[in-house]
C-alpha cells in the first residue's frame, strides 16, 4: 500500500498585482459554492461591476503584506506545512495544493494517480467546517475522481475544531501571548459566512462557538472572551457581531489592551496580516484604545505539524 497526504488551502495570486488578483478573483468568485447565486445573475456582476476595479485595490492590499523573501505569507506557510509534515511522516507522500491557484488540485490529485498511491488522506486546512471552503474542496475532488478508472482508499478530513490536539497547540500559542501582554479582552475572530447559508443547513457558526468554546475552556482564563466574524463581502446579512464594528465600540467600554486570535485561519494570510494588523488594529487605536496585538496563526510551528500527523494516523 503506498500512502499520500494532500493538504488543501485556499489561494493566493501568483504576485500583487492586478492581472495576477484579477485571474486569482475570477477564479475564487465564480465557486458557485462561495457566492450562492446563480451564474447567469451573477457572472455579468462580476464582470462589470467587480473585476473591472477590485484587483487594483485588492493588489495594493497584498503588496503591505507580500514577502520580499518567501512571496505570498499563505503560500509560504502551506509549503512549509507540507514539508514539515513530509518529515514526519517519510512513509508517506506529502504534497500540498490550492483550490483557486497553483499548484491546483486536480494537478496534485494526478500526480498521486501517476505515483500509484492506493491510500489518500485529504486535509482542507479549515478547521471549522464550512460549505464554502470544504464543501468546495470536495466537489474538486469528486470531479477528479468521476469516471475515474481506479480510485484510491479516500479519507477527507472535513473538519477538525474539535479535536484536541489542535485546540491545545492554539491554546498554548494564545496562552504565551496572554502571558506577555497582558490583555484585558481578548477577541476571537473567525471569517464570516453569509447568514443565509446558516439558514440553509451550513454547521459553520456552531463549529465556530465549539471552537471557542473548547478555547476558552483549555484557557481557563478571567480574561473576557468575545467571538466575531470578519472579511464581510457585498450586501448580503452576514454573521455578526462584525469584527470591525464591535473592536470600534471595545474602548468606549473600557477594553484598552485587545488581544485579537483568528482561529478559522492555519496560515497568516490577507485577511489576519492586513484585515486584523493593520484595518482592525487602526480602528480600535483610533476609537481609544491603547495596544493591539494579533496573535499569529500556527503557521509552521511545530505543535502544529504534530496536529497534521495526527489527524493523517487519526491519533486522539
């Protein structure tokens, strides 16, 4: 039996700049089961009213957070995941992949086929489970597959916030920040969803609030807690309390030292090195408060790579 691991995240354009956004967006925004509409409403939205002025702005954007070293922080991070996790685990074949940019997954998924692999485990690096960002993956996967002559044993691992070893590798990355900066509120941040897609059955807030849950029970602090979404996009209702507004509001209630944990993102990326950092940070400095500090993601911390190994041996 030949083993494979594929981790999956979501994207990132090749450079920052427009072209590279514009080709990175078309692809991202036209996932049916990103943006709930269907294409003949939506496609002319997008290429009028969207592609033609987002990528600009989108690309200054990634420009503040771009590495002059290692390129796109999303990019960098999963590579170093995979490679880590490749070490761990040399009886397997560890590759990784993107479902909006290189490398694709069906790129990956063949070279699995050519390699002969029998036996595949499939990691999405969402830990809470969302239609939006596995159901996706998974559609990619089965289109690869359909019609397929020969498909190996298949494992998906479609969620992963409640398993243990991940909430106490996060909760110990929280725990050193606590310690050090002495926060009087911490903010858990997790990217917002449109709330109609709860309504239509997505489990993704619950996993959410079993997230914190879970968190705030391993940190075991009297440090209040709050939970809000981020990254709203168009017009439509999406899950609140908004990450922006309510660190807009936390001065005026006497929180001057916030300590802001985004727990729905494995890598740093756009939204946690430039939305948080830098958007987030600026409002809640402007409104009164005094020190901001974001914790990073789990990155290639090493607590973290022994998570994937465990969730690829199913170890609890």
């Amino acid at each position: 039996m030949k083993k494979g691991v594929l981790l999956i995240n979501l994207g990132t354009p090749a450079s920052p700049t427009p072209t590279a956004v514009r080709k990175y967006l078309k692809l991202f925004l036209s996932d049916q089961r990103v943006i709930d509409m269907p294409s003949w409403k939506w496609q002319p939205i997008l290429n009028t009213m969207i592609l033609p002025h987002r990528p600009a702005k989108s690309a200054e954007l990634y420009r503040q957070i771009w590495s002059k070293e290692n390129g796109s922080p999303l990019l960098y991070y999963t590579q170093q995941q995979a490679q880590q996790l490749q070490e761990l685990l040399p009886e397997h074949q560890v590759r990784f992949a993107m479902s909006y940019s290189h490398p694709m997954i069906a790129t990956e998924l063949k070279r699995f086929e050519q390699n002969q692999i029998t036996d595949l485990t499939i990691i999405p690096m969402y830990p809470q489970y969302s239609t939006t960002t596995v159901g996706s993956v998974v559609d990619d996967i089965n289109r690869f597959y359909f019609k397929r002559v020969r498909i190996p044993n298949l494992r998906i691992v479609t969620d992963f916030c409640d398993f243990s070893p991940y909430i106490k590798a996060l909760a110990a990355k929280i725990q050193q920040e606590i310690t050090d900066f002495k926060p009087d509120q911490i903010l858990f941040s997790y990217h917002g969803i449109p709330k109609s897609y709860v309504t239509k059955g997505d489990p993704y807030q619950e996993r959410c609030e079993t997230t914190t849950k879970l968190l705030r029970a391993e940190l075991n602090t009297e440090i209040p807690i709050k939970q809000t979404y981020q990254s709203r996009f168009g017009p439509d209702e999406w899950l609140k309390p908004a990450t922006d507004e309510t660190l807009k509001q936390l001065p005026a209630k006497g929180s001057k030292r916030v300590l802001v944990v985004a727990p729905s993102f494995v890598a740093d990326c756009l939204e946690t090195l430039h939305e948080l950092d830098i958007e987030n940070r600026q409002y809640f400095i402007s409104n009164g408060g005094e020190d901001f500090r974001l914790v990073p993601a789990l990155n290639a911390d090493e607590s973290f790579t022994q998570v994937l190994r465990q969730l690829v041996l199913n170890l609890r």
